[in-house]
C-alpha cells in the first residue's frame, strides 16, 4: 500500500552523521511520526479501523511542523528538522485540537489560546515538591523564582497570585521524575523539561510539573544547567490557557530558550503579551494594595547565584564516561545506550548525547532487581521490539521500559551450552545483525545464533552452534558488547575505551583499526598528538574534540574544546 508511513518513510532516505557511518538510523523515521503525533502534527493511527498516515498527510505534517519551527518547509525529515526534533522542549502538543477543528481553524491572531480560561483573577499557588536530585536552588530560592515567573503574567493583567500551602490552590508546582501519575512521563535530562495542564475544575487543571533530573539553575550563562525562570514563566502561560506560540519572540515557543537575563527587568514579548489579555483584560491599576503575599511584594533577589561547585555532590558517574570499560552497549530505538556500573549514556540519533552525565537504570528501566549494579548484554528483539536484559544467570524481557510480568528467568532457557557440554550462565555481548536479522549471544570465546520469530518467545540455537569468536577476524575475541548501527549494517565491537567497526556485514577484513571510544561517541576530548614544531610559536600542542562536530542541542553543554598547549624552552 503506497499510503503506508513506513514506505513513505524509507523513500526519503537521507545522510545524517554518526560516529564511523554516514547512514542515518534505521528507525528514525518512524521515530519522527511518533514525534509529529506527540505534539499534535498528525492524529495516532487507529488501531479499529486500521487508519494509517497518507504520504501527503505526512508531507503536510511536517511541513507544518517546520512552518511552527520558523524551518525551511520542505516536508522532509531533513537534518534541521531532525535536529529541531531533538531539542529540550516542553511536553506539551504545540497543535491544540481534534483534526476536524485543524482543518476548520484559520488562526487570525498570532497567539495561540487553548480556549480555557479561570474565572477569578485572584489566583492561589503552591509548590508541593522541590528539586531533589541535581538543582543546588534552595526552597527559598525555588519560591522566590516562582513568585517573579508569575509576576511577569500579573504585571499585564489584573491577575493575582497569593502563595498558599494549601494542595487546593489553582496553581499546584511539584518536581517530578518519570512516571508520576498524570499520564505523561518525564524522560531524565533533557528531551521534555516540563508541562502543565490548562485551567478547568478538574484536580488536575493547572498543575505544574518539572523535570527533577534536569539540572535547574539560576543566574547560570546559557548551556549551564536549565534556567528554572524561564521554563516557569513558560508553563504558567500554559497554566493559565495559552498554548505554545510558532512566533520569535514569544516565551509561549514550544523550545527551550535560556535564561533570559535579570529577571526583574524582564517583560512579556508583545506576542504573548497580547494573548494573556485576551484572557484575562489589561492591567488596572490598583488603588490599595492586596492582602496577603501577593505578587506586588517581592523580595530581593540574591546578589550572588548559588554555587553548584559547593552544594551539589558530584556524580560519581559523571567522568566515567571518558574511561570505557562499558558493561554493555544496545541500539534500542536507533539509540545507543551505554551501561556501566548503576548507570547509563544515551546517545540520541542525531548524534548527540541526552546528557553528559549519566542516568540511574533503576529510574528508567521499571522491574530489574533492587540494587542492579552492572548489566553484561542488552539488545531489542527484531520480532516484537521487546527489550531483553542479561544479568548474570538471569535474564529480563521488557516493553519499552517495564519489565513483563513472570520475569526474571534462568538464562538456561535459551538453551545454550558450550562445546564441552557445559550450561553457559553469563552472555558477554548481543546484538541483532542488520545483515541478516539473526540475534547473536557472545559468552566467552563462543557465540550462538538464534532465528526469532514472534510465535517463539524463547529461542534455542541454530544448528551447528557455538563456533567459535576468532571467525570474527581483526576484533576482541571477548568483547564488553556488539552493535549493529546504519543502514549500511556496520557491526561495532567495544572493548576497554576502544572500538572496532566491520563494514556491510563482513566478518573478516584485511585492516580493522580500533578507534576511541570516548573520543567518538562520549564528548571527551582527543588526546593530543605527538607535539610538533611550529615556526610562530614554538612548539605547540593543539587538538579539538572530534565528537563536538555532532549536532546537538546547546543544552548538553557540547561545545568545541581546543587545546592549545604553549611549550616554551
């Protein structure tokens, strides 16, 4: 059927850069239609009446979506539009609607209203919940920054806002992480920062949720943190019944913008300006001064910003990534995840890490053991996309990031025995072969292939296996992991902080030259070369990351990092 995604997807192949391969991912098209649908570009397939997306639908989809982005429409998942994908954002859809209502609408005004709005102008909030985990803002701090994010709303309205303990305030802020029960995840740092609900009379209308594993600061220069302010003032937009602005400058823009300054000097774009007086009226001015902490009364701000050096404890993972030893290495999703120790890397499609420091398993990855310290071997099944972990003599079977019920099982069921007879009780390395489809489980100096299928949930091994690892020529014969990564079916094996890339399926190549693996794929970086004699400054060391040529959002803190050593005699 020439209206399916899938084919509308795969014809439009282009070159995005990742380490050691030109080829894009294999699945980041269908990644980019669970994108669209998020964010209400496209309306989710119907699973009753079997409805798929049509090719010109999808064209339009993205064309808007780029429109919105201030992109150049060309209705492809190109490398800006893909990039733009991959951007903090907040999780809110930037397209309010049902589809009858997109096609109906015809926006006259530049703002965006979400058609709901409260019926008083004096406003209660509460925060519930304070950052946890990485943020050094003290509570006192995280109120004040509150109290300035709304005040920026009030200054240009008759809204009030009065800080209340009470949990029946309109405006309810809480600092979460992954699932909290209002049916939209957090996904660690970066990726979604935050999200609010628009007013109603439900519990839940104008509750405002933050990320607690991204970093939020205040008073940092941009790419140090998430500026707490800013996303505020943001998601109080939403709390309030904006919806998110395609106009440059609005706050009410989907993506994350840095901190904006000296937050007391700072004013609504006209954009958004205009939109909360819709709402809400112009600002009167009053002729005696409101009860109770009210937005009118400020404190000062601090002279000094908090300092992160002096009270937020390092993480003990955060420098691990430059020194390899990977327990494990998966492509889950066309995205690779790095495992070592209680932790892990993700690296995005675009080529780019989430965050240079690691996330917890155990808060992403629901139902492994309490107390997981180290994975040997991950991989996604090709028949189900189910996601299999290998701990020791054990093994896990996930969908997405919840284990399935009846698990853990002995690795004994996948029938695997050495050549000498023995129960194999530790899988080193797996990985699928995009050559050819097979899974292939490593453990010591041998390995099994297996034929999946999705009536099968448990395969044994093909005949004539275990044989031998050294028929992989020119890499470890006991590799930490294997991936397959591209189009082309590059397999790459780690090893310590090396890695080594067969081409196109290939098992034996005259030259394979192993290359850093912190270097290319963790942001660390190259060590620098034999000095050499330069004529204007002596003798000189220089060197530049070669992982900072990937795009990525300025959030990571990913920049160019010259080194640029003077040695004088």
């Amino acid at each position: 059927m020439e209206n399916l995604a899938v084919l509308y997807l795969s014809s439009a192949v282009m070159a995005l850069a990742s380490p050691g391969s030109a080829a894009p991912a294999p699945d980041q098209y269908a990644r980019g239609i669970d994108w669209l649908s998020r964010y209400g570009y496209l309306p989710p397939p119907d699973p009753r009446t079997g409805r798929l997306q049509t090719k010109e639908g999808i064209e339009n989809a993205i064309k808007q979506m780029q429109r919105f982005a201030g992109l150049k429409e060309t209705g492809k998942l190109d490398a800006d539009t893909l990039k733009q994908m991959s951007m903090p954002r907040c999780s809110l859809p930037d397209i309010v609607g049902t589809e009858d209502m997109l096609r109906k609408r015809r926006r006259k005004k530049r703002y965006a209203l979400a058609g709901s709005s409260w019926e008083t102008s004096n406003l209660r909030w509460s925060v519930l919940s304070y950052p946890r985990l990485y943020s050094s803002l003290s509570p006192d701090l995280v109120d004040m920054l509150m109290l300035y994010a709304l005040k920026v709303w009030s200054d240009n309205t008759n809204l009030q806002f009065t800080k209340d303990q009470a949990a029946n305030a309109e405006i309810r802020i809480s600092f979460a992480r992954s699932l909290h029960d209002d049916g939209y995840p957090f996904d660690g740092k970066g990726g979604t920062l935050a999200h609010a609900f628009f007013p109603g009379t439900s519990d839940i209308n104008g509750d405002t949720h933050f990320d607690d594993e991204e970093t939020w600061t205040y008073g940092q220069p941009d790419g140090v943190g998430t500026d707490l302010f800013t996303v505020a003032v943001h998601e109080f937009g939403h709390a309030l019944g904006l919806s998110h602005s395609s106009v440059d400058p609005s706050i009410m823009r989907p993506y994350y913008q840095g901190p904006v300054g000296d937050i007391s000097q700072y004013t609504l774009p006209m954009d958004d300006k205009l939109a909360i007086q819709t709402l809400y009226g112009f600002k009167v001015k009053e002729t005696t001064p409101p009860s109770g902490d009210s937005t009118p009364h400020l404190p000062k701000l601090p002279t000094t910003t908090p300092s992160r050096r002096r009270t937020i404890p390092p993480n003990p993972g955060s420098q691990d990534r430059c020194n390899g030893g990977f327990d494990a290495v998966a492509n889950i999703r066309g995205e690779i995840f790095f495992f070592k120790g209680p932790y892990f890397w993700r690296m995005q499609r675009s080529g780019s890490l989430v965050s240079l420091s690691p996330a917890l398993i155990k808060n992403f990855w629901m139902g492994l053991p309490p107390g997981t310290e180290k994975i040997d071997a991950v991989y996604e099944r090709k028949s189900d996309s189910r996601i299999i972990f290998f701990i020791g003599s054990q093994f896990w079977v996930f969908k997405d990031t919840t284990a399935l019920p009846g698990y853990p099982r002995p690795l004994s069921d996948w029938g695997m025995r050495t050549k000498d007879g023995r129960i194999v009780e530790r899988v080193d390395a797996a990985f699928v072969w995009v050559h050819n489809g097979h899974t292939y489980l490593f453990s010591g100096e041998e390995f099994w292939r297996f034929t999946e299928n999705p009536a099968q949930q448990i395969p044994h091994p093909d005949a004539d296996y275990p044989r031998s690892t050294a028929l992989w020529k020119g890499v470890p014969s006991i590799p930490d992991d294997i991936i397959s990564w591209g189009k082309a079916g590059d397999t790459y094996f780690f090893k310590g902080n090396s890695y080594w890339v067969l081409k196109t399926g290939e098992m034996d190549q005259d030259t394979v030259t192993p290359k850093s693996t912190a270097t290319d794929w963790m942001f660390c970086p190259a060590p620098s070369p034999t000095p050499a004699v330069n004529p204007r400054c002596g003798q000189c060391r220089c060197g530049i990351n070669k992982a900072s040529t990937l795009t990525g959002p300025s959030l990571l803190l990913v920049s160019v990092l010259f080194q640029c050593i003077s040695l004088l005699n």
